[in-house]
C-alpha cells in the first residue's frame, strides 16, 4: 500500500472534528456536560445502559440469574441513548465515571453499591448469587482468564476493526488490515480452545461466556458489523457451535432484547422493569 499523501502529527495534538458517526459525543475530557438525575424503579438492581454488546453482557446475565431462580436478581433496565450524549448525564457520572455503559447501581443493602466496566459487573453479580463463576481454584481461573481476555481483547474488535470497517468516515485500508488481522488471530484463539471444550470454562457454561458471545459470537452468527463474510467467520466451525448454543437458551434470547434499540420492532424491549415486559412492551406492541 502508497498512501497518496502521508499524515505528519503536530507537535502537540489538537483536537478537531473528524467526523463520522460518533463525532458528536467524542471529547477529550471526562465529566458530565450537563444535569440529568437518573430514574430509579422499584427492584433492587438498577441497571443504565444500550444493547451493544457491553450492555447485552449484563442483560443476559441478569435474565440468566432470574432463570437459575435467583429473585434477588429482579431488575430495572433504563435505556441510555448514547448517540444522544445521556451518558455524559451529571447522574450516570456519578455510577461511572468513565461515561460509558454499562452502569449498575446494587441497593439492596444500606448503603447503594455502583459498580461500572461491563466485566466487573458480571463478576459482581456471580459472586453475589454464587452462580455462573466456579469456586473451586483452578476451574475459577479458568473462568476468569477468559473473562479478563474478553476485556482486553474486544477493543481490538470493537474501537479498533469494527470502528474502521464500519463507522469511521473515510476507509483506511491499513487500519482494516491491521485489525482485520488481529479480529481473525482472536477468532482462531477461540477456535482452537473451543475445540476440546463445551465452554469457555470447560464444561459448564460461565460468566465468561456471557461475556465473550456478545462480542465475538454475534460475530460469527453474522450480526456484528455484517462482516461476516469479510472475515470468513464460517471458518471457525467450533466457535460457531459453540455461539449457536449459546444463542439458542432463552435467557440469552431476552437478554438481547432488553435496551435493544435497533432491529426488528419485536426484537426491541427499550426498558424492561417487570418480566411480564417481554411480552407487552416490545417495540411491535407500543408501537
């Protein structure tokens, strides 16, 4: 590859508008940008947040505890439209102070618990209903290790090729390739592994795949960025088994629809307060 002109960094780095589809919520600083108190339902979780894969994380896991029996798990979801900047909201700051969803906001004990990142809010929830995370050592690292892969290996995904492939306002061919590569090299991490194992964790289904189907799952279902074919994802046969079981529990089914905002009308329960919700409030029956 010639790049037809070569891009030569300022000495010190300005901000500037690039565009693109999430030029107007990008800013180099934190804080809030303005006053908005968050509502707060009747349910001991409070969970801020959007259907992207961050956010269907922590959905999945809540409709996966309330399927295991665990009531304590009962949960109000509030959509966070982060397209519209609600993220930067004097409120949700106060739950994470990064701005980015997921946010959960425990008060079912004296005093209310905020826990923010998306993996660390998987792993507060299992510990605190003892479920979907072993305790027996080995096996609980196991688990862990691929909960803290997803964490470090999704930007690559995500911020990195899903951004230039499919959001970013010019096509960069080097930035595609780049992490073209990397998505492949982490597909095939997964595949290998997958290979001799049911799950993730080995036989028993865990937080880490709660966390990881979200992301490279829907990938190779074909519903990630629509680059499927692109990344030959039917290639990694063992993932996609793996990601069609998955895909087929029905936990996982009301999770992706909770916060989901794009899809099918019936496919998108904006907020979910009572379970009753999936099947009055979709976006088919309001509508």
């Amino acid at each position: 590859m010639s790049p037809s002109s070569e891009y030569v960094p300022p000495s010190v780095w300005q901000n500037t508008q690039s565009g693109g589809r999430f030029a107007n919520i990008n800013r180099p600083v934190s804080g809030p940008t303005h006053d908005k108190v968050l509502p707060v339902g009747r349910h001991p979780l409070q969970l801020y947040s959007m259907g992207t894969p961050n956010g269907v994380k922590v959905t999945i896991m809540l409709e996966e505890l309330l399927a295991a029996g665990h009531s304590g798990a009962e949960y109000d979801a509030w959509l966070i439209k982060i397209h519209e900047g609600d993220q930067f909201g004097s409120g949700f700051v106060d739950i994470n102070p990064n701005s980015k969803i997921p946010a959960l906001l425990d008060r079912s004990g004296a005093a209310p618990v905020r826990v923010f990142e998306s993996g660390a809010i998987l792993l507060y929830l299992a510990e605190k209903f003892g479920a979907f995370v072993p305790t027996e050592p080995a096996a609980r690292a196991e688990v862990l290790s691929w909960l803290f892969w997803q964490m470090g290996s999704a930007p690559y995904l995500g911020g990195g090729f899903g951004h230039f492939y499919a959001y970013a306002p010019t096509k960069i061919e080097y930035a595609i390739d780049r992490f073209a590569m990397e998505a492949k090299r982490q597909l095939d991490v997964l595949d290998k592994h997958l290979a001799n194992h049911t799950y993730l964790g080995g036989n028993d289904y865990s937080i880490a795949d709660i966390a990881v189907y979200p992301w490279y799952g829907l990938l190779v279902q074909g519903e990630l960025y629509e680059a499927g074919e692109f990344l030959a994802v039917h290639e990694y046969t063992h993932v996609v088994r793996w990601a069609t079981a998955i895909g087929e529990r029905a936990a996982v089914k009301r999770g992706r629809m909770v916060n989901r905002t794009r899809g099918e009308p019936s496919s998108q329960l904006l907020e979910r307060h009572e379970a009753s919700d999936f099947d009055t409030k979709t976006q088919d029956k309001i509508g």
